[in-house]
C-alpha cells in the first residue's frame, strides 16, 4: 500500500469516527484514524507512530 493511499484510509477513518490499530506482540505501535496522535508527523494527518523501530521493520521483510 503506497504512503498516499495510507493517509487517505487515515483522513477517512477519521472524519467517520473510526480507528485501526496495528499491535506486534500485545503492543500498539501504529494507530490510523480516530484518536491518533500524530506529534511530529501532524503534516501528514491522523497516523500515529508509537514504535518506529517495529514498524521499520516490517518493511525490511
């Protein structure tokens, strides 16, 4: 899934009231939607990284 069809899913989720969460081993580490926190990436809209390093690694796979 190309990053702008991402922020498009995150924008919409969000103005529908929803979210989605990704958890890896009983832990959050990214959140898309309704209540994300976005914090340094805000340009991009409501996607919430919590664990960078987790999800960098799913894209070394």
């Amino acid at each position: 899934m190309s990053m702008e069809r991402l922020l498009s899913l995150a924008k919409k989720l969000e103005e529908k009231g929803y979210a989605i969460e990704v958890v890896h081993e009983g832990r959050v580490i990214l959140k898309l939607g309704r209540g994300a926190k976005p914090g340094l990436l805000r340009a991009l809209g409501p996607v919430e990284v919590r664990d960078l390093r987790t999800l960098l690694s799913f894209i070394k796979l």
